[in-house]
C-alpha cells in the first residue's frame, strides 16, 4: 500500500513539474532506424550542420528505445559511435538527468534528458550532450565531432 502511495506521490510530483507542451526541435517518429555496426554501435553516416544539435536540450540526439529494460542502450550505442574531430576516442560519463518533458513513451507521462561530458585526448574543455532515449529523431555527428571508423 505505501509503494503504490509512494509511486503516485512521485508521478503527481513530476506531472506537476512538466510542461503540457514539449519543447523538443527535433522529434521525428518516421526517422529510420539506425543500423548496427559489428561491434554494437550506431552506423552514423550524416554530419549535423546545426550547432545546436546534442549541445541544447531543446535539440538533444533522440536515441530512442524500446522498453526500459535497455534505457541506456541505444545512448551507448550513440556515444561509442562518436570520435573526436580527427578520430580521437572518446570518453563519456553520464552526470545528470534534467528537463522534464512530457512523452507517450513513459507509464508516467514524462521523460528526462540525460546529460553526458564528453572528452578526448587533447579536448581543453570536456564537452555537454543531452541525449534524450525516449523520442526517435534522425541520428546525426554532432559538430566538432566525427563518426568513429567501422572496422
């Protein structure tokens, strides 16, 4: 009885908190669904021109996922699919989850950006990404990054 009380407790809390109306740029449900290389990451063949794409979270790279089993999943797919401008590899840690926003895709209603610091060999300033594994969008190189070879 107090787990369910507990459970309605925090999603009367984060519903409360949550917009009505997203302020995601990029949702794209007919994006495709990226290929897997053999190593389990992303084939990521298009380089974003916009700035703003995976560094403003109303921008993220929509990673997607299918149940919650593997949330974190398709975002690990993603970052070990990225290398440093010049092929460097990358290290990436999760920090936060931040800015609620409502989906479909969630018993509760809402979902939460994940926050990820990126850095590279050589990379004076780590790097913020907000990966959001609740929406589907067209997978892209974010700028200043590059897609990591396929062996």
């Amino acid at each position: 009885m107090k787990t369910r009380f507990a459970a309605a407790l925090l999603a009367f809390t984060i519903l409360s908190c949550v917009s009505t109306k997203s302020t995601l740029k990029n949702v794209d449900d007919n994006a495709p669904t990226p290929q897997l290389t053999k190593q389990n990451t992303f084939v990521l063949t298009e380089y974003s021109q916009d700035k703003k794409y995976g560094y403003n979270k109303d921008y993220p790279v929509n990673v997607f996922y299918k149940d919650t089993k593997g949330e974190d999943l398709n975002a690990k797919r993603f970052l070990d699919a990225l290398a440093g401008p010049n092929g460097e590899k990358v290290f990436y840690k999760k920090m936060e989850s931040c800015c609620p926003f409502p989906t479909k895709r969630d018993p509760i209603g809402a979902g939460f950006l994940d926050v990820y610091q990126i850095t590279w060999v050589g990379l004076k300033r780590p790097i913020t990404l907000y990966l959001n594994i609740y929406e589907k969008g067209k997978l892209m190189v974010p700028v200043g990054f590059s897609a990591k070879k396929i062996n």
